[in-house]
C-alpha cells in the first residue's frame, strides 16, 4: 500500500512538473506588467529606452535637429542668426571641416553646460534625491548637477552666470518633478547642432515616472532674445531603469587626447586660430 | 506555484530598485548625536584654503624638504613633468601640466589640488562624492564587492569602501589612468597606483581626511599625501559655486597675457 501512495505521489509531482513547463510552452507568453511608480521619486540610475544611442544628439536637440528641414527649424530672432554666423558645428545641416570647427565644447572641452547636458551625449544618469535636492549624475564629464527642492525661488538676478546655471524644482504631482533653470553662460552652444542661447535663457525639465521602470524627460526651451517662442528640444524622452548596481563607465573629454588625435588624422589645429564660444 | 513565483519576482525587483534617498541625518544645525557610519552633508576643509594645495599634497609639498620616496624609475617619470609648482617650477609658457590644459585630474589629484566644498551623498550601495572643481563626482560602491583585479584605466579610477569601525569609513581605489599627474607639483604615478582615503567623523560638524598613496612601481613605500586634513560640515542648503576649467578662456588668457601666445608651451 505504501509503495503504491509513494508511486502515486511521484507520479502526481511529476504530473505537476511536466504541466508546468508544457503550459508556459504552449501559451504566449505574457510581459509582466510593469511595476507601479513609487511617489516622489525619480531616483535610480536611467538610460535612454529606446536605444543606447538615443541621447547622442548629433544633430542637435534630439525633437528639433539640425537637419535643414523647416519643421525642425527654432523659431529665431535675428539676433540668433547673427549670433549663429559664428558658430561652426562638426554636425548638422551647417557642418563643417574638422579644421574648422569651432565648437568650444568639442575642440577644448569646455562644459558643455545646460541644456547642452540633457540633448548632446545623454547617456546613463543617475538620480539621487536628498532631503532638500536632486542631484543628477552624468556620464559624460562624470558632472552633477543640483536642482534645488527646498522651496527656493529661482534667482532674480544671478550672482554670476553659471555653465550649468542654477536649477530650482518641485513635484507638480506625485509622479512630476518639473525643474526650472536659469543664470547659464551664453557661451555655451544649446546643442550640438550650433543653436545659440541668451543669458537670459530659460529651461524647463518635466520628469514624469510613467510607471516603475520607465521616466520620461522633456526640455523646453524659452529664450526671448534668442526665440520668438518657447519651443521643446527633448519630449518625452524615455529612459529605463537600471539595476541600482550599475557601473557606469567614464566618459570624458580630454584635450591632450583631441589635438593627438587631429594631429595623427590631419585634421589640423582648430584651436589654433580661434577661441571657440568666445565670439569676437 | 506561479502565483508564488510573481510574488517572489516582485519581491526581488522591489528590493533590487530601492530608491537612492540619501541620508540627510546630518542636516541641520550644530549639536546633536554623532550619526553612526553617516558622512553624509556638505563638507568644507576648515581652514577653505586647505585644500588647494598648489605646491603638491598637503603633508608632502614640494617645497625642497618633503621629498616622495621615488623609485628610480619614478624619479625618471618626475623629471618629464613640467609643473608650474613647487621646487621644479618653470614658466607658464614651459609647463605641461595636462590638467592645467583642462584634462581631466583625475585621481588623486582631485583630493590633493582645489579640494573645495565637497558634498558626499550615501545610498545603500553607494556613497558618492559631489566635488566643487570641475563639478566633478566619484563613486565608492559600498555593496561588498571588491576592486577589480584587472580594470580599465579610468581618470578617476574605480574605487570600493567600507565602515572600518562606526565613525570611519575607509575607501580603496585603484585603475587610475597614469597620464594624470598625483598633484599640482607634477609628483607621478603608475596604472598600478593604488590609493587608500579614511573619512573618520570625529564630531558631528567635523571629519578628517587622510590619504596614503601605494605605488611599488614609482615610490618604494606607501606615503601619506593627506593627514587628517580637517573638514568642518556646511549646512545642508549650501549652494556650492561652479569652479570649472574652460580651455577656451584658458587660451584666450594666453593670447592676451602670454608671452608666447599658445595654449600651452613644449611639449
């Protein structure tokens, strides 16, 4: 009787086993849902979604690139214009020659500054929250940056002109932190593609935590001197959760490396001749 | 049985996707308990000046007294280096600092040349130092693994740490780049540097910093760069300045002061 109950329990457990498998086999498989978001938190470590290369932004503003058609124009004033005839990107509709570039921020490494940071080489970000700020870490330069959630108002008149400018934010919602920044150096390029900005330039970040994995980044861009209306550079960007033990690799800008490189190319000396974001 | 499995995963993720809220146990005012293994907040060395450091590392300054215990290849890799420093000094125009160029500094150099108001944010497996120079953070994985036994060359190296006791913690790095100089009197190091920092909270408002530098193939002994280098904590709402390096006005600083006109002098 015994060895005929071991006989039948075997065979159940093995029944069981077997119906495991042969139903995942034989039905779809389904995606597991994705986490609900957690409220009032965008920390974590992030990547652009849709590929690694999402963020690169070579063209410039990744929803308003520099590729010559009139859809993906900013809307400029003729001060921008002019200010543009002095920029020469390596990218874009208005490239030009190695040689000849003179995008500060690639020919000496100088900080790229905001809102360069979140539209020309976006890579894996990390996100820490503080009780009073959020800190954005970003791969490339290894740069944070402080968004300060203390109740602070942006600064009337900045003390001096940041490359990165002086962030301020809160939650609009449990899941929205919008941050606002202010006071960057006009020396900065706004993105890769040879846009200009103002001192007087404006950004807004909107981070919506669509669900637990996924965040969503979009910038717009309000610089009246510059613009004749705000416009959005990033929208919606998508950006998935990492596993909170990544190492992110370095990336960094080195001029020794740059002028090595053009000299072993031929490229020449670009800084030989100019001095990049300082216009004369 | 499936039903336990979900449950398990969802588990997992949560406690894998924790969310990186830094402890703010230090904000706040003067006063208070010692927080244990908590260096978190905005510190500054307490002397602000302290920390720059233009003739090389504060308990080793190239001044003709202090004297790294070079190796004789080390001292060969010395002579090569041009600083604009300390007892080999040359002119601005000679020099070839790579970092006054605006390469990165790297590390350790990012301790021992304008260590500034430096803010350190911990996570459960991270403390992360925010530094004022260059805007520049670090990374010490705190989650028990170990440095890597054959790492890439990074700028600033790859670094792990743990509480020796309560109120020190104590960071390994290693897999620094050796183009970067050790500090601003032009001291070098090799890929096999490997460099210890203790963070010990003495009080509440007040750390100190000491940091040995091993490196067998350039100096043969370890020897101590900082030696409790005093911090004092800031408050929490401290807004840091921006204290970056720009090529650009760099060269456009030499084409107007410089005798020669360039960005940087021989090579």
């Amino acid at each position: 009787m015994r060895k005929g109950c071991t006989a039948i329990v075997i065979a159940v457990v093995a029944g069981l086993l077997l119906a495991s498998p042969s139903r995942a086999q034989n039905a779809p498989a389904k995606a597991a849902a994705p986490a609900a978001a957690p409220r009032h938190d965008i920390s974590g470590i992030w990547t652009p979604a849709r590929s690694p290369s999402d963020g690169i932004g070579a063209l410039g503003a990744r929803d308003m690139p520099e590729d010559g058609k009139p859809e993906h124009q900013p809307p400029y004033t003729p001060l921008a214009r002019d200010k543009m005839k002095s920029y020469r990107p390596g990218n874009g509709a208005r490239q030009v020659l190695p040689a000849d570039l003179n995008d500060p921020a690639i020919i000496y490494c100088d900080p790229q500054g905001m809102p360069r940071q979140d539209l020309y080489e976006l890579r894996d970000t990390q996100i820490l929250q503080t009780a009073l700020s959020v800190v954005i870490l970003y791969q490339w330069s290894s740069v944070w940056r402080v968004i300060w959630a203390d109740g602070r108002e942006l600064p009337k008149d900045p003390p001096e002109p940041r490359w990165f400018g002086y962030s301020v934010g809160k939650w609009v919602d449990d899941y929205t932190f919008v941050a606002q920044t202010s006071g960057t150096d006009p020396r900065t390029w706004l993105d890769k593609g040879g846009r200009p900005h103002s001192e007087d330039l404006h950004i807004e970040e909107t981070f919506h935590r669509v669900n637990h994995d996924l965040l969503e980044l979009t910038v717009t861009v309000d610089d009246p001197q510059m613009y004749t209306h705000s416009w959005v550079a990033l929208n919606k960007f998508p950006m998935k959760l990492l596993p909170p033990n990544t190492d992110v690799r370095e990336m960094m800008c080195s001029v020794s490396e740059f002028m090595d490189f053009n000299k072993r190319m031929g490229f020449g000396n670009p800084t030989a001749t100019n001095t990049g974001g300082i216009v004369k | 049985m499936s039903e336990r499995s979900t449950l398990l995963a969802l588990a997992t993720i949560t406690a894998c996707a924790l969310p990186f809220v830094a402890g703010a146990q230090s904000a706040g005012g003067a006063g208070g308990a010692l927080p244990k293994r908590d260096l978190s907040g905005v510190w500054q060395p307490a002397n602000p000046l302290d920390g720059i450091q233009p003739n090389g590392a504060r308990n080793m300054p190239a001044d003709g007294k202090h004297e790294p215990p070079y190796t004789a290849f080390g001292l060969e890799l010395f002579k090569r280096n041009r600083p604009s420093n300390g007892t080999t000094e040359v002119n601005p125009a000679e020099e070839n600092d790579p970092a006054h160029a605006c390469d990165p500094q790297g590390f350790p150099r990012e301790n021992l040349f304008e260590l500034r108001t430096t803010q350190i944010v911990q996570s459960p497996i991270q403390t992360i130092i925010l530094y004022t120079y260059g805007k520049i953070f670090r990374i010490v994985w705190t989650d028990g693994r170990e440095l890597p036994k054959d790492p890439d060359p990074r700028w600033f190296g790859y670094s792990v740490g743990k509480w020796r006791d309560d109120y020190t913690f104590v960071v390994e790095t290693n897999g620094t780049d050796a183009r970067t100089w050790l500090d601003n009197a032009g001291r070098p190091h090799s890929e096999d540097m490997h460099v210890e920092e203790v963070y010990h909270r003495v009080n509440r408002d007040r750390m100190e910093l000491n940091m040995t530098i091993d490196d067998p193939k350039v100096y043969s002994k370890p020897w101590l760069a900082l030696d409790k280098l005093p911090m004092k904590l800031m408050p929490a709402n401290t807004d840091v300045p921006e204290m970056m390096c720009s090529p650009s006005e760099l060269a456009e600083y030499n084409r107007r002061h410089a005798s020669k006109g360039e960005i940087r002098g021989k090579q």
